[in-house]
C-alpha cells in the first residue's frame, strides 16, 4: 500500500514548545517494527512528580495499561517510557514480564522504583513485545534527555497518525505562571466513554496526585470521552498527566481551589486542542464533524445521542459524499436507545434549520446547506426537545481512505 | 453513480414459489420515486386471516409503522400494501394521515376495515409520501391480484437491494401440509435489536394470533436480531407473519403444541434464509462473516459480543482486506461492555486455532487463515471461557462499495 497522504484537516505546523521545568526527554530508533524511524520515546521527571491517569475500559487491556493501573496507585512518577509498533497486547504473561522488564530497565537508568515508570505501547495487537530492543535503546536515550524535544517525543509515538500532535499552554496559578504541554498520537481505533488513545501532559505545577486526578477525569469526559473516529475501543488508551512541581505558588490541596482556576480552563484548553488534533487525523477524513446536541433528558443522554449519530455508518458516509442526508440523522436519533420523541426533534446543518418538531420545515431550501456540505467543518446541531441535557462530540467522515488504510494495515 | 453491481454472494435465481392458499398478491408501477419498475406491492388475505409482526424500537419509527403497531393489537388482517422509494418517516402528521388515507383506500377495495390492511414503506426519509400515487394504483393492482406473482412482489419492494430475495418451505402441522411463504428486502440501514428491514411471511396454517406471535417473536431473537449490516437501524423495520387458515388441521391453541414442532423448525429455517439473504446483499458485501461466540455468561452477552465484533469497522475492514488481524477481533470483545476476561478468550478463524486462553498459539501458521481470508465465507469463533453463553451472527465485510453506495444515495 502506498504512504499514508497527510490528512487534509493537519495543522500547518506543530507548535512551538517551550520546557516544563524539570521534564527532559528524548526519542531513539529502536526497530520495534518501523525502520529508519524514531520508536522510543522516555520522558524523565524529577523527584516529587505526581501523576494522574485515565486509561481504556476494555476487557482486554494491554499489558502497559494493566501497569499502568497499579502504578497510579502510587501517584508518584519518574519516567514515561512509550514504544510505537507494537501494543504489546494479548500477549499474556509473556506481555506482562516485557512490561515489567521494560520499566526495572527504566528504573534502574534512573534510579527510581519500578513503580514510577509509567509504559505506553501501540502497533499491532498479539505478537511478543521484542522488550529487548527498548531495554537496549534506554541507556544512550536517557544519556541525551533534554528539556527540547518536544517535537522528536510527538513523532515517536506515532502509528498509523499522518502528523505529530502537541499542545502547549501557560497558566497562572497564584502569581506563578506554569506551562502545561501535552503530545498525543491517534487516528484510528479511537473510540470514547475511556482514556482515548496515548496522550501525555506535563506540568510543572505542584499539585497532589489526587488533585491532577479530579482535573483530568473532568476534563477527559468533555474531550477525549466525546470524540469518536470508528467507535473502536483500543485495548491500549491511555492518557497520563505529570505535574513536576518545579513551580513556586502555593500549596493546594483541592481540585476545588480558587487558585485553580485558571489551570483548570487551561488543562482543559489542552485536553481539547489535542483531541481535536486526534479527530482531524481521523483514519481517511476528508471532514470534522462537530455535533451539538441539545434538549436531551441529561448531559449523559445527550453524550450517547452525539455518539450515536457520530458512529453511524450512513451519516458518515452520506457527509463523505456531501450530502445532506438529514433522514439519516433522524434515523441515528432513533436508534440511540436514549429518550427521543420524533415529533420534537429539530435539525440544523451549518446554522440552516432543516427539521422542526418533527418534520422537514417548510420551503426547506437545500442550496445554503448543500453549500456547508462542501466545506471542511461540517456543524450539526440536534434539539431533542426533551430537556436541558447539553453535549458536543466530535468525529470524521467514513471515506475510501479508511477502507485503504484499516483493509491493509498488517501488510 | 453507476447502477450498484448484483452482489457477488446473490443466488443464482429466485426459487420457484408455490402458492399459499388464500394469498393472492401483485405488483405495479406508480412512479413513487423510482421510474420503469414496480414499486407497489399488495397482498390480499383471505377473511379470518391472523396476523402477527415484529417492529423496529427506534425513538423515531415511520408512520406505516406506526400504523402496524395499532394494527396488530386487533391480530386480523385482509391486507399488507408496500412501497418503495419513499419511507415515510419524520413526516409527522402529514406522515401519519398518508398511511391512514392508503389504509382506507385498500380496504375499501377490498371490503374490510382499515385496522385489517397493514402498511410498509422504505425509501427516502423526510420527504413527504405522495400517496396518492399510490391510492391510484390499488384498484388495477386490485383486480389484477393472483396467487402467483410472488417474484414480481419481491421485486417491488427492493431499494438499494441489488437482487428480489424470496424463500419457501412446507411443513407438517398433523395430518395437513401448509406452505411457508417469505420475501424480504433490505441491504444498508441493518442493524439488530428489533425487527429489521421489511419482511412478509405468508402460510395457509390456522393459528390463532397470539401463537403466530409467539412463534415469530422468538425465531426473531436468533434470525433478524442476530444480523448486521452496518449496526445503522432503520425507522421502518418491519417483519409480518400471516396464517391464511386455509389449511385443514387440528386446532392448535398453544405455541408449544408438539404438532407444531416441524412448523417450528421450518419457520425458523426461511426467517434464517430469509435473514442470509439480507447480509449476503449488505451495501458493497465481498465476503458473509458468521461469528459463532460461544462461553459468554449468557445468550444476552454472547449475542451482544458477537454482535460487537460484527460492528467493529476495523474488524469488517481487515476481512474486506483479506487481513487475518485477529487483534481487532481481541479489541471488540474488550470493547463490547461484556463479561470478558483477555485471559481466557480464545479464537478460530476458517476453524484454525489462532489464540488461546489470551496469548497467540505457539507456532501459529497463518497460511491456512489467509487462504480461508480469501474466500467468500469467513467463519470466526470466539470462545469467551467464562460460562455457556452462544450465539451466532452474522454480517459482511465494509468495502468501498459501502461507501459509493451510501456517500451518494440520494443523488
């Protein structure tokens, strides 16, 4: 198969990174599968780093995930070690022993505990995690860590994503101003209703570990939880968020802090650009979709109507082919299993109302909406007329791409 | 766009349908939105004919079913009109007064009541049903009605379906023999958990309502329930079942009558031909998939693993790409919200051992799964390792025909 065409909807260019006091990392070529290309990334974190996680729901996690899991008990961290190639995933014991060599390796370059190396792994499902490889690439990586590579650390995590993702934002806590950057990888087996994909975020705020994990719960629910490319569920979604505390402000003790309040629309801020930079790399998009529901019985309900239109098939189809097929919106309501009374629903497309309370307005004039169809940000907004359970999701279009992409991606 | 290619999984002709005694049918043109073909369909029943039906629990059913649902709260019928081209749903009362005026307008041809005549329509949604094409059309089709035309009906009540799907039996109820009639049409907006698609099934057999509802209520559960095209559920499924009662045996007051064992078993044998002719029609099908699970906690669960995977767009794209990515099947099952333990979960596919108890097998050959990949049938069976659970389902691969077909069918 040929390359992989840089998605349409990518950024011109990553941005620039600035450090987060204390963090230092770096990327190596390790040939875990892809050759001539960096595969490891470790970031280093300095003493007195709090970590807090989301991680994937499903039955079948990897082995990185199953770490991942006990480790955060601890909420301390010192490193975060990431392959890309392999997911090393229904690979059993043997998964588990790679894993756990993989982070004794990483401990014992930094002298820490096991326990505060974090692991993330995607690639390919149920083949043995050649753990040597990375074991064999930690020492000259952690040689040249360094407080620059933000861009090297994007690249190396990425699978099947068509460009590298990164975010970064300040914020004002107290009269200290911190930095929070985040890198992420995804395209495709991005579903939600979990900890999308791999996603790391790193501050030098100096916040306890249950604190960072209130604000990053939060926050996943209204980002990564509502974004959606193929409603599949990965077996490896993490998402991690290390504050250093480097940072002077005061102590906090609260995710509910005054204080906070700024960091907490910042985090939130960088949640969101990096789940948008995971939908616009969408396996095969030609377009974002955005879908605001509206009217729902409950937030919750309203989440569960936005994915079910978002995972749909026909609706997907029908905006890769421009079409304002409306019927099929109806039709995705419908099927939700959420509370719904057609004679109340309203639909606009791009802003034009074409359904009111049920039925397909009068002199409806398909021409402006045709016009929207065509363009790159496609805004659905559903009134389910119901309540005042609000929610936006996000998602692509289904087009031949995906079909290219997922029918030959082993070989 | 081009005319969608028959698919490549039709068979090779319509069987040769015998009549039902007592039912009498035909088709006819009235241009409802397609031009040059039939696209009416009407059955007459004799009087005492009992009925019995299952519908789709979408939040936003049509008007037709609507009417259906009313309908079979009296279990008679003289009558079933059918059209294509226009589904009449989301057409609110506008919607709701077509289907009673085509209603009334067949039962006055006929001389019954209108509560007797039931209603299906498939097509375009939102757009309101120009029923009085129809209307014109019933008395010729009227007095043109014969027990032979079945090839003709199944012809006119075919959308995006690329060939008439039609299926017989006969069976013994004592000492009589009564026939099975069904025709059915879908291939795109199939998804389970209801009555899908539309579905009309016709035998001479004398059974009071309340069997025929049993009957068909359960045969539902592991024929239309357990398949899926795109997991997309129409607003208009519908199957009926009709009893002419023209047969001569013995009064059967209870489902659970042994005289209807072969009964029994031959309807639940055409509803599951009936129901593979769907899937092999799936919009842009190169392969049928059965998924056989087997060790779920329950049936419930297996049906819904399985049901899951059959979902799965990057399941149904690595077999559209003749890809034994086995991992995706690993990633459904931990995505299905099911009871499921990675550890125990073993799989087959074309019956070769590929993973057992959570771990790839030793020496694992895929020689033999990519030469099952590139046949027409692809056969995977999951065992879940946790209780007795089973189900089959099945669907079809997702190809670019999926997308042709569906990025431009209003067009």
């Amino acid at each position: 198969m040929p390359p992989i065409p840089v998605s349409k909807l990518a950024p011109a260019s990553l941005p620039a990174m600035p450090a987060v006091p204390g963090v230092r990392l770096g990327a190596a070529e390790a040939a875990i599968r892809y050759k001539g290309r960096v595969d490891v990334v470790m970031a280093e974190m300095p003493p007195g780093t709090t970590v807090a996680g989301v991680l994937t729901r499903t039955k079948c996690p990897s082995a990185p995930v199953d770490w991942c899991r006990a480790a955060l008990k601890g909420g301390k961290a010192r490193a975060v070690v990431v392959n890309a190639g392999n997911a090393n995933a229904f690979t059993g014991k043997l998964g588990a022993d790679a894993a756990r060599r993989t982070a004794e390796a990483a401990a014992k370059a930094l002298g820490c505990k096991a326990r505060e190396v974090f692991l993330a792994s995607t690639g390919v499902i149920g083949e043995p995690l050649p753990d040597e490889k990375i074991r064999a690439a930690l020492p000259a990586l952690r040689a040249r860590l360094s407080p620059a590579p933000w861009a090297d650390a994007a690249r190396g995590i990425m699978t099947t994503d068509t460009y590298p993702k990164a975010a970064t934002r300040t914020a004002r806590i107290g009269d200290a101003t911190v930095t929070i950057n985040g890198i992420i990888k995804g395209s495709g087996m991005i579903a939600p209703d979990m900890g999308t994909m791999l996603g790391f975020v790193f501050t030098d705020a100096k916040l306890p570990a249950a604190v960072l994990q209130t604000l990053l719960s939060r926050s996943t629910e209204t980002t990564f939880n509502c974004m959606t490319v193929d409603g599949d569920t990965s077996t490896s979604d993490t998402v991690l968020l290390f504050a250093t505390g480097a940072a002077r402000h005061k102590r906090i003790t609260r995710a509910a802090d005054p204080a906070l309040k700024d960091f907490r629309a910042k985090l939130h801020d960088i949640l969101h650009e990096l789940c948008q930079l995971v939908v616009k790399d969408g396996e095969g998009i030609e377009k974002l979709i955005t879908i605001n529901v509206s009217g729902a019985v409950s937030t919750r309900s309203a989440k569960r109507l936005g994915l079910a239109i978002a995972n749909s098939p026909l609706v997907k189809t029908a905006i890769a082919g421009e079409d304002a097929n409306w019927g099929r919106i109806v039709m995705a309501v419908g099927k939700a299993g959420e509370p719904a009374d057609r004679d109340k629903l309203s639909i606009r497309i791009g802003g034009v109302q074409v359904a009111k309370k049920g039925l397909r307005v009068p002199d409806y004039d398909e021409a402006p909406v045709n016009a929207h169809m065509k363009g790159r940000d496609i805004v659905i907004d559903v009134d389910i007329g119901l309540g005042r359970g609000k929610a936006t999701v996000w998602t692509c279009d289904l087009t031949h791409g995906y079909i290219d992409i997922n029918g030959s991606y082993r070989t």
